[in-house]
C-alpha cells in the first residue's frame, strides 16, 4: 500500500530497482543516476535482495542449527541409556538361563552326541542345548550344575 513520505517520514529512504542480468555490475551505475537527481542524498549500504534476505534468516539459521545438534545428542545419548539397560539385563539373565536349562527347563533344541535309537542312554550324551536362539554346551552346562548342588 502506498503512503505519502509525509505521513510517516523515517530517517532512511530505501529504493528497489529491478534489473535483468548481473545485478552487481549495475551498482555503480544505479549510484551514478541518483546523484544525478540529487547530488545531496547519500547513497549507502546497496545490497541485493537476496542479501538482506539472507540477512534476516542469520538468527534462525543458527537457531535450528543448534536445535539440530541438541537433537542429535539426545538421541545418541538416549541410545547408549538404552544400550545399557539392556546389555545389564541381558547379563544378569545369561546365568540364570543357564541354570534353568540345567535343572530341567524345557529346551528349543538338544544335540546329542550318539543316536537315542540305538541306546536310550545315549540320551545323556549330549552335546549342548538351544534355548531361546542362545546355544549352551554341555560343559557349560556341568559347571551350573555343580554350582547349584
């Protein structure tokens, strides 16, 4: 909307001049035609719009940026909380899965060392145990047996 400089007079005059081409190239020409109107008005701070646009946007630019970096340190630390929590739970459990399959507990898979077909003693002979995607050997075994009796 236009408004007479006389209803709101500002301490700065701004003029936009829209050019084709190079549009630093045409500074000093622009500079030359306003002294040519008035040789009294100072011609200052001539900048592309692009300039003072990327001006503005310094602050937010920044800001999100940082917001960024914070981000990316919550979730790698969130991560690594995570990590944590379940490698100590994992620990604490191994043993106790152990002893569980050693006293009885059922078992996703067994390998034995001799076919039960021939012996049902060879039933015994076991080579180690499945349980839950995690293979215990029957030396392993021994030792949580020995360890509960």
């Amino acid at each position: 909307m236009y408004f007479p400089f006389s209803w709101d007079p500002s301490p700065g005059v701004g003029a936009l001049v829209k050019t084709a081409g190079d549009r630093t190239a045409l500074i000093p020409a622009i500079r030359q035609s306003l002294q040519q109107l008035d040789s009294e008005v100072p011609v200052y701070r001539v900048r592309t719009l692009e300039d003072i646009a990327l001006a503005g946007l310094g602050a937010r630019r920044f800001a999100m940026s940082l917001f960024g970096v914070f981000a990316a340190l919550a979730l790698l630390l969130g991560a690594v909380g995570i990590y944590g929590v379940m490698s100590f739970s994992v620990a604490q459990q191994s043993t106790e899965l152990g002893v569980r399959v050693a006293v009885g507990r059922r078992a996703d898979l067994i390998l034995l060392n001799s076919n039960p077909l021939d012996d049902v003693g060879n039933v015994a002979d076991r080579a180690g145990v499945m349980v839950r995607g995690r293979w215990f050997s029957d030396s392993y075994i021994q030792d949580r047996l020995d360890e509960i009796s």
